[in-house]
C-alpha cells in the first residue's frame, strides 16, 4: 500500500452516500479499508462499477448471524478505526456498538448519520436535502421565488463524509499518543451549521440579508453570477474585488465610467441587465477564449461530460477517464486508484494478523 494513510487499517460497514465517500477519500490516501456489505442489499442506483466503491476489498457478512458478526468483530479488533452509517443503536443491538471492543482500546468509532447520535430527530428517516433544510443552508440558496436542491454536496460529502474523515483523523492522531480510541459522531446537520460560519457571522453583522439572490454570494450581486451566452452557454463571473472587476469590464468592452455604482445593490439590476446584454452577444466559448487565464475571474459552466476535457483539468489530471483523481495532491505522491476484490470469509478471518 501507498500514500500517506498507509499504515491504517479501517473496516467499513457499508451504507451509501458519506460513508462509502469517506472510506473512498481514506483508502484513496492508503488506507486499508475493508468493507462488509450485507448480503442482498439493495442499491438505489443500480450501478455496474461504483467509483465510490473504489480501493476496497470487501466480503459480504450477515450481521443478524451470530457466525458474521463473529467474523465482523474479529477485524473490529485488529482495526484502528470502524466506519459506520446505521440509526442510532443499530450497532448496538447487533453487539457491535463502541463499548463492545474493550480488547481494542485505541479504536476510533466513526458514526456518520444525518441527525446525529442524539436530538429529537436522531431516529427518524432523512436525506441529504431534510438534513440541509433544517440548518438554514438550504433556505439560502437558489432563486429568489423557491430554494434548491445543491446536488447531494453540501451536506452528504461536504458537511458528512469530510467532517467523518477528519473528526477520525484527529482521533486517530489522539489514539496514538493517547492509547485511547474515541467515538466520532458526525451529524450531517452538525457539518452544515458548521460551514455555514461565514454566511452566520456576516448576518450576524448585518451584511448577510436572510432571502436569496440577495447578496454576495448568492447570486444577487451582478458580478458574482452567471449569465446565459449566444449559444446557450453560461459564463460565470466573479469579479469581487475592484481590480478584478475593473479588467472584466475592460475585457467585456465596456467602461466602467458609463456602469451603475455597484456597490449600491439599488443598481444592481441595471448593472445585471447590461451585463446580461453584453454576455449574450457571443458565444461561451468565445467569452471563455477572452476571459480564462486573465484576473478577470471569469469562466465557461461546463458540462459534466466536458469537464474532464478542459485544459486546466486535463494538465493537472484531476480526471481518469471520467472518474475523479483522488484529492488532495500530496508532495510524496498517491497511490494509484485500484478495483476492490471480493474476500473470502476465510481470507477475511486471516486479515491483519
């Protein structure tokens, strides 16, 4: 194994969305990730390769029986850490729970849910887009007229599996000096109230205001947008600071003496129209060609499919075919993302011995 997480060894119980991103970024560094998959278990995309499932290998153990859970305790006690996504006391029912592995003292419990361990919610049913409604995140973004959905970003990936991943770190890196493993709640709800620290402050501030397209960041300022081109295309432009602003006006022909003040958002919808005007006379492309690689902070929105192609993708890597390259670059380098193999219980019974 390579990669700066090789000396891990973690045991993954398989769920979907952030635990299965989070033991992907894990094994994506090295680590040795072994996940146990529940016999049967139904998929909601029905998929013939998942590039999550990426780096693993994995046997299939029912937990109900007492001969899988055996087996499943077995590598628990070997592990440095677990991954785990179930209801709270689902693992423990199944003896499987942090106060069942006294013999592995270091280990670090990873606890990934949408609700957390705890609070009114904590056994109720949710995704991503419930989790995010709750903490005020999802109120933010969108139209004015309706919020919605940010993909499965903000909250499974972002705010879930990398707070797992480095709420496990950080334990990790006590167990060590410690001896001591520890339980890592991960609440998704948690990982969002926490990202969203900036957007808190400057409306606590009375420089956020509380509805869409109405600030900054949100796609009320007009040069932090996107505007639709002669093709269909959108250019995206994020002129924030007055330098940069000032060379996307120079770039886009236009003079910043004749453009409404900016920093009054009473014109902002003059200055989104003229902007908007100008935008639509060429092609993204066009635009893109006049735009990339100035300070004009300015790009073409390309499609999933034409991302991988683009040049700055392409010179740094961050595609294999259409899969994504594992990230962060690290100066030592990263080990190549492998396939996973299917263990064998008895393989299994011998791992890490």
């Amino acid at each position: 194994m390579t990669g700066a997480l090789s000396s891990l060894r973690i045991v993954e119980i398989a769920g979907i969305g952030p635990t299965p991103f989070a033991a992907m970024w894990l094994a994506d560094h090295g680590a040795q990730v072994v996940r146990i998959a529940r016999p049967g278990a139904p998929q909601i995309f029905p998929l013939d390769r998942d590039v999550l499932d990426r780096g693993r290998d994995w046997l299939e153990l029912d937990l109900k029986l007492p001969e899988g859970r055996g087996i499943a305790r077995d590598l628990i006690l070997r592990a440095d850490a677990l991954i785990e996504g179930m209801r709270p006391g689902v693992m423990e029912r199944l003896g499987l729970g942090p106060e069942d592995f006294a013999e592995n003292p270091r280990l670090v419990y990873g606890r990934m849910t949408g609700w957390g361990q705890t609070g009114p919610l904590a056994h109720s049913a949710g995704h991503d887009l419930t989790y995010l409604a709750i903490t005020g995140a999802l109120s933010a973004i969108g139209p004015a007229d309706h919020p919605v959905p940010p993909l499965n970003l903000v909250g499974d990936f972002a705010a879930g599996s990398m707070y797992l991943v480095s709420g496990m770190l950080a334990a990790i890196l006590a167990a060590r000096e410690t001896g001591r493993g520890q339980v890592v709640d991960a609440a998704i709800t948690d990982g969002v109230a926490h990202l969203m620290a900036m957007i808190s402050g400057l409306r606590a501030n009375g420089l956020w205001r509380d509805q869409r397209q109405a600030n900054l960041l949100d796609g009320g300022a007009p040069y932090y947008s996107c505007y639709p081109c002669a093709c269909g295309g959108f250019l995206a432009i994020a002129a924030i600071e007055p330098q940069f602003w000032a060379e996307l006006v120079r770039r886009l022909g236009l003079s910043e003496a004749d453009l409404p003040d900016r920093a009054d958002p009473a014109n902002w919808a003059a200055l989104r129209a003229i902007l908007a005007a100008r935008i639509a006379t060429r092609s993204r492309d066009d635009w893109a060609a006049a735009l990339e690689g100035t300070d004009a902070c300015a790009a073409p929105v390309l499609s999933l499919d034409e991302a991988p192609r683009h040049p700055h993708n392409r010179a740094r890597g961050a595609y294999s075919g259409t899969d994504p390259r594992p990230a962060p670059l690290m100066s030592a380098g990263l080990g190549a993302p492998r396939e996973g193999r299917r263990l064998a219980v008895e393989e299994a019974r011998d791992l890490w011995r």
